[in-house]
C-alpha cells in the first residue's frame, strides 16, 4: 500500500464559505480508499483561499516538503488546475515530485501513462491558465463598467 498525501485547493472566499474545499477532501479521501493509498490524518492539506496562480501556499509547500524528505510515494489531486493554474507551475511541480519518485495523481484526469494521456493532462493545464486569465478580465470589465456608473465599492479593489 503507497503513503500518499492528499492536496486540495480553493481559491476564492466565497469557495471557502460555500465549504467546496471540503467536498474535494472527501472525493480525494474515497479516491485514496478506493486505490489503496494510505493517508495519514495529518498528511491531508487544504488551502482555502489561495491562488493557483502563485507556489507560495502553505499546504503544498508541506506537501513539496513531504516529498523531498521521502515520506510519501504519491500527491493526489483533484485535478490538474487544483494543484496550480499556471501551467508552468503545474510542470514544475510534477517534475519536482517526480525527482523525489512521487507520483501524482489527479481524479479527475487520465490515470495512466501513456503520451496520449500526459497530452490530455498538459492541455488541462493550459485550459486552466487560459481560464484564470478570462475570470481575471470579466472580473476587471465588470469592475470597470461599474466604477463609470458610480456603483464603486471600497472593497472591490476597482480600476
């Protein structure tokens, strides 16, 4: 049975308050169940209300810790935008566990190995940035249209 470690990410605070950071956790926990992974209570991390689009998120900077220190054989995720919604990110982080011989597997993407699936995993990346790039320019439209008709709020952070 594989020692994994269990990483789950939400990036907004209405996320957080909609409690979806709990529902990924337990598809991830029935998932490692379900594989056979052995996951130490300790070992499930979450980081609510941090971007994708940074590295520095205390979660998985335990989790690339873990990894380094050869604790653990697998990271699940899960999906690919989950672990980060910069593709380079997601590569670097790949690459990075797979060099300490961890393997990380995602529930929601392919789980096998072949150059079709890895493919399939790095276009689900880039989706993912793409998809974070169009929220950041509605976000910012919208703000912007709201602000030329005097609805601007001090909390909103408008252009």
């Amino acid at each position: 049975m594989a020692i994994a470690a269990i990483y789950a990410r939400v990036s907004s605070d209405t996320q957080r308050e909609a409690n979806t950071i709990a529902s990924q956790t337990a598809a991830l926990i029935d998932f490692a169940r379900s594989r056979n992974y052995q996951v130490p209570a300790e070992w499930l991390f979450e980081d609510a209300g941090s971007s994708g689009a940074t590295l520095l998120r205390p979660g998985l900077e335990r989790v690339r810790d873990l990894a380094a220190e050869g604790q653990i054989q697998a990271v699940l995720v899960y999906s690919p935008d989950r672990l980060s919604r910069k593709y380079a990110y997601q590569i670097l982080i790949m690459e990075e566990f797979a060099r300490a011989g961890v393997e990380t597997v995602f529930v929601k993407a392919p789980q096998t190995a072949t150059p079709e699936d890895a493919l399939l995993v790095q276009f689900q990346g880039m989706i993912a940035e793409y998809e974070r790039a169009q929220i950041l320019e509605r976000s910012r439209r919208g703000k912007r249209h709201r602000a030329r008709q005097g609805q601007v709020s001090v909390l909103s952070g408008a252009p």
